[in-house]
C-alpha cells in the first residue's frame, strides 16, 4: 500500500467518524409518561405553607405529546390576584442515580388564556437541596418543550444566593422532581399539561 493510498483511507476515516459523531443523537431514558396514570405525583396545595395555588393533579387523555395520557395539573384561578405559583412534584421516581445525564426534560401544554411561565426543580441529597431552573414562557394555546441543563452553572440554589449559577449537586441521590407554573392574574383556565419526562445524555 503507497502512501498516497494511506493518506486517502485516514482521510476517509477521520470524515466518517466525524459525520457519525454529529449525527449521533443523544441517549434519552424515559423517567415519566403516565401512561399508568398519576402514579405518586402530587400537588403542593397547602402542605409547604408558602402560598402555593396548586390543588390536584390527575391523568388525562385529553392531551399528551408521548402515548395516551398527560398530567393534568389544576390551580386555583388568579382573577383579581398577582402572580402566583402552583407547584406539582414526585418523590417516588423510577430511578433516583442521574448522574450519568446531562439535561431532563419535559413536554408541557398550556390550554390557559394568558402567557404562564413553568421551571423545574430537582431536589438532591440529605438535606434535600433545591435546585431550579430558570422559568420559560409558554404562550396561550402553545405546547412546548422545556430542557433544564444539569451542569451549565444554569441553575438557582441556597449555595449560589439563589442566583441562576449553580449546577447540580449529589446528582447520584435524587429526593424529588418538580415542575412549577407561575400564572399571572386574571387566568380563566385553572390547569395545564405535562407529559414526557425524559434524561439525557449528550
């Protein structure tokens, strides 16, 4: 073989590993489709004492981006009042090691008359430590995917003053999932959807 015909198969070598490395999709592990229902997700209600609006939580074929099913999360409805919170959450996940992910993320739908904002937060370690992402904006009628990134200093927590710069800690002890709306005042449809929790790894 001359070294011309060397040079030509690395050369094709190095081409198709470097097509194959950006076309390779990431690996996603299913964490929750409630496709069996609502399973131990929850509402807040009055339990945590911090005002939160949120009150039921049930599974509803009326809506889903995965299968059959979504969660339906119900709030108390804001005419008249300020923005205010509802906040849903699991602390009986299929698995509780991520940390071999990098993102988590979800499908919501937002069948409200007003633009609401949704974060997720997971909740880590002994001292069941919260971490948050930053909230986005689903629109009257929009349904969207939501990606809260594990290790981009994205994240709000006591051991960043709650500012948007942590990243995840004891990611190997997960204690809880989260998903919380903030709805703005003057909301007439007192729910919204989420389906297709999903981990991922780059």
């Amino acid at each position: 073989m001359d070294n011309r015909f060397k040079k030509f198969a690395l050369s094709a070598m190095a081409l198709m590993l470097t097509a194959m490395v950006a076309n390779a999709k990431p690996k996603v592990d299913k964490l929750e489709s409630f496709e069996k229902g609502a399973g131990s997700w929850t509402a807040v209600k009055t339990n945590w004492g911090d005002g939160d609006k949120s009150t039921a939580v049930a599974a509803s074929s009326d809506w889903a981006s995965d299968g059959k099913q979504s969660l339906k999360c119900s709030f108390e409805p804001t005419a008249g009042k300020s923005k205010e919170s509802a906040t849903f959450f699991t602390e009986k996940m299929a698995y509780t090691d991520i940390s071999p992910y990098d993102a988590i993320s979800f499908e919501v739908y937002n069948p409200t008359n007003s633009k609401i904002q949704v974060a997720l937060a997971l909740t880590t370690g002994s001292g069941w430590d919260w971490f948050e992402s930053k909230e986005v904006d689903i629109a009257p009628g929009e349904k969207k995917t939501v990606r809260m990134e594990l290790y981009e200093g994205s994240l709000k927590a006591a051991s960043s003053s709650w500012q948007y710069s942590s990243d995840l800690e004891n990611s190997d002890d997960l204690r809880r999932v989260a998903v919380k709306f903030f709805i703005p005042e003057g909301v007439k449809e007192s729910f919204a959807y989420i389906d297709n929790i999903q981990m991922i790894v780059e």
